[in-house]
C-alpha cells in the first residue's frame, strides 16, 4: 500500500532556528497484510508542539524525549481510524490514539500501542483528544492542581505567559475554573488577547510587543501574582516574576523561548530575577505531566464534563 510520510531531513543545529527544508514529505509503503495483534489506521489528526523542537536535535536534553533519526518518520501524538483490525479489542470504525503516532498518511501499528476513544465524550470533536481533552488539557490541569496550589476562595491572581497557545489558553480557563479569582494572560497580537478575553474568559490580556509589559501588569494585577503559568520563559518571565508574590508559585510548563538555544532545562534565571525567587520564597520546579498518569483517567474525565458542559474551549 503507498503512503505518503514526513520525515526528519536535516537538523537545525541546537541553536539554530527550524526551517521547511528540516523536513521532506516522501512516498513510501506499507504492507498489504495485518498480523495477529496489528491494526492498519487511517490518520486523520497530527499535533504539532513546540516541545518537538528538542526533538529535531541529536540530543533532546531530556531522558524522556527520543530524538527523531534523520531520514525516518517523524512521530508525536496522532488519531486515526481503523480500517482492518487482528486486534482482540479493536474492530474496524474504532478511532484511536497514540503520543507516538508516525507522521504519515496511513500505517500498521501494534494494537496495544493504542487507545481507543469515545467521541460522545469531547461531542464528537475528534480532535479535542490531541487539545482540550488530550495531553495539552492534561498538561494544564495537572500543573495547575499539582504546582499551583490554587485553592478556592482565595483570591488568588494567575497569569499566564504564551497564553493563546495550545496549552495557555486552556491553563487560564482551567485557572478560574479551579478557583482564580482573576486570570491575566500574556500573547503576542491584539486579534489574540482579543480572543483570550472575548471567547476564553481572561479577565484581562498583554500584548507583550506594545507597550511596556511590567506597568501593564502592575495596572491589571494591583495585589501582585500568586500563580505564573510559564509557558515562554526569558525576559517576559523575569517580568512577571519580579511582581509575585511572597511563597507564590511558578508552574514551569514551557520555555518556549529558549528552545533555539542550547541552554539546559529549566534554563537557569538572572541572578537578580533568581534572588527575588529565593526571598519571596517562590516555588519554581519542573513539571512534567508523565510522572502523573496514575491520575490521567480522572483528569480526563474531568476536562471531558467541563467541554460537555460548555465550560472548556479548546
């Protein structure tokens, strides 16, 4: 069977900046066959994050990330659907998903490799389960819960940084949902903080390239910060944390920022931002959403009733 696949050409070197020609879209083949165990799936959704830039290096700087090969397919989290099963528990119709799905238009993959999804769950929005209902919204509501501390009834001021992104947006939204009392949010373009306030519910947002960003955030965050959703890192970080609070909390997501850049994760901070940190006693500890599946299912299950009842959009 001919496929057409999308595999790593070239790398962009650990400080250099990502380009087309990184990656070359070819044909290739699968097998006419299914074995016992196998599944053969259309792919109907890719996800595509910033985090597969580490992946793009020979060295990802992380022992849980592989690296892609060059001249092989690229992988990350993907739906498809099945068109012929040898698998006890999938049949042909059944959509399915993978975090390591390969970049191509249709393949042969194990069958306990795969979950398998019920759409009645999102209202049939497929591809809510790579989003809002997937590892972003995961993402979001295990850092939040797990690193924010965020308690109800507080009166607690989150903001967010790279907010109308995959996971920002869905972290502010999560934010007052869990118990906010207000949700700022940091983004790139007026149409974006436009969208975060208009349809995502921010109280307020920052276009970090007009004006300046430190009184923007004095002005909408009067009682300072209690919760940083760090999604970019470098100088808007340094920004927001010089205004949080004592024994507030940073949940380190992202550093989206410094991913063209050879630095360690989590880059090291300014010493002057890094000695605000330690006096106010700010938490600042890496997350990561995989060491948390033991409370994946009731995670989901959650962000599924809150898209069901209209109070989550992805």
């Amino acid at each position: 069977m001919i496929i057409q696949r999308v595999v790593l050409n070239s790398r962009p070197g650990k400080n250099g900046v990502p380009v087309a020609e990184n990656f070359r879209l070819e044909q290739s083949t699968i097998a006419d066959t299914v074995q016992a165990g196998q599944v053969r799936v259309k792919t109907l959704y890719l996800s595509v994050d910033p985090y597969m830039r580490c992946r793009m290096n020979e060295d990802t700087g992380s022992d849980y990330l592989r690296p892609w090969q060059l001249s092989e397919v690229a992988d990350g989290g993907g739906i498809g659907v099945v068109e012929e099963s040898q698998h006890h528990n999938l049949a042909k119709g059944d959509f399915v998903t993978s975090f390591t799905w390969p970049w191509q238009t249709a393949a042969i993959l194990d069958g306990d490799s795969l979950q398998k999804l019920e759409p009645q769950l999102v209202n049939g929005r497929l591809s809510y389960f790579l989003g809002a209902a997937g590892i972003t919204g995961l993402t979001a509501l295990l850092g939040i819960r797990e690193k924010g501390h965020v308690a109800a009834g507080a009166n607690q001021t989150m903001v967010v940084s790279g907010a109308a992104g995959a996971c920002g947006s869905l972290a502010g939204q999560i934010g007052r949902l869990e118990g906010c009392s207000r949700v700022v949010g940091i983004a790139g373009t007026d149409e974006k903080c436009s969208i975060l306030v208009q349809e995502m519910g921010f109280d307020a947002a920052i276009n970090y390239k007009k004006g300046d960003v430190a009184k923007r955030l004095r002005e909408l965050c009067p009682g300072g910060v209690d919760v940083y959703f760090d999604n970019v890192g470098g100088d808007i970080s340094d920004t927001v944390i010089s205004q949080m609070n004592q024994n507030s909390h940073i949940i380190l997501c992202g550093q989206i920022s410094q991913y063209n850049k050879d630095v360690p994760y989590p880059p090291p901070l300014p010493p002057d931002t890094e000695k605000i940190q330690k006096e106010r006693n700010i938490t600042r500890e890496r997350f990561l959403v995989l060491n948390y599946m033991d409370k994946q299912e009731a995670s989901v299950l959650q962000l599924c009733q809150w898209i069901q009842e209209g109070k989550l959009k992805d």
